[in-house]
C-alpha cells in the first residue's frame, strides 16, 4: 500500500460529493505515476492519452466504488484502455521517452528493483522496459512506477496475480541480465510493505 492511499481514498470519496478541491487533492497523487506508466506504454504521446483518461475518470468517478488503492489501480485500468486504443489509432509500438526522476518510488537496498536500476537514469530505464516482450514491460510499470500489488496489477492486465507476478520477475531479471547486474535473488518484484 503506497503512503498516500489513505489520503487519497479520503480525497476521492470528498469529490465524489462534488468537491473540486478533493478531486484536484487526488488528481495530484494519481498522476505522476499515472503518467510515468503511460510514458512507458506510449512514449511522447503520454500527456495526450493521461488527459484523455483524466476526462474518462472524471466522467465516471460517480461510479467508482472503493479506497485509495482501487483508484488507483481503477485509473491505471483506465489508461490502459485509453493507451491501447491510442496505440491501435497510431499502429505503433509502445516506445518510450524522458521521465521525470521523482516518479519512481523502488524499494529498499538489495532488491531486484534497485540492483537493475539504481545505476541508470530514468529515460535509460523506461528505454529498456520498452524493449521487453509487452507482458513483461506492462507488469514491470504496474508494479513499480504505479506501484500497485500484483492482484491490483492482476486486474488492470485481465490476468492471474501469479501471472503478473512471474511476468514482472522475468521483465527484472532480463533488465538485471542487460544491465550485467550480479546476485540478483529470485525474491520475486514486491513493492513497499509487501511480504513473500
């Protein structure tokens, strides 16, 4: 569970009785990773298909039943949708460009996370998670740039929890492999107070 989840379920239920405020409180907790997320699924396009999605769930927030980390795996789903369908639109590949340095939230010292990629700037590490086979790479910006558990990841995919999981672990350890990192555990992608 991220550290702000409490405050943005309270947000959300706030503007879910009409305060602006609330949703501006929300809306600023949600999108830095949102977007890091959409920048590894659509590259320079990711502030197009983020408003996009915005408009979307701003449409629908009436309808969203749940806490802070339902909206935000609820918004993830969201832009997922709007990405897809603009990478059906563009007939592209998911590509990737610069990422602000603040929107990744890894883990502590000695996990996966940190040894593939402490040692490379963001644009580097969003270049070679495009590189992944797409299962991989959508698992992998689940799990650390949203920073979603793996069942909340598992809905956003339409996949199994153990599916997700096992597509972010190999994602890493590709990553781990590319970069030539050693020791790397097979401890499995968790994020922040996630156990085994």
């Amino acid at each position: 569970m991220r550290a702000h989840d409490g405050e943005l379920g309270a947000a959300v239920a706030r503007a879910q009785e009409g305060d602006e405020a609330a949703f501006a409180v929300a809306y600023r907790l949600v999108q830095p990773a949102l977007l890091g997320f959409l920048r590894g699924l659509v590259g320079d396009d990711a502030e197009d298909v983020a408003s996009d999605a915005w408009l979307e769930i701003a449409r629908d927030l009436g309808r969203f039943k749940g806490d802070g980390t339902g909206f935000r795996g609820w918004t993830a789903t969201i832009a997922r949708h709007r990405a897809l369908d603009h990478l059906r639109r563009q007939k592209v590949r998911p590509r990737s460009s610069a990422l602000e340095q603040d929107v990744l939230d890894l883990p502590g010292p000695h996990s996966t996370y940190d040894q593939a990629v402490e040692s490379i700037s963001t644009e580097q590490a969003l270049e070679l998670v495009s590189g992944l086979p797409r299962d991989q790479a959508e698992a992998v910006l689940l799990r650390v740039i949203v920073g979603l558990d793996a069942p909340a990841a598992a809905r956003v995919l339409g996949k199994r929890p153990g599916a997700v999981r096992t597509a972010a672990y190999r994602g890493l350890k590709r990553l781990a492999k590319q970069l030539g990192v050693q020791g790397v555990t097979d401890d499995g992608p968790r994020t922040l107070g996630e156990s085994k």
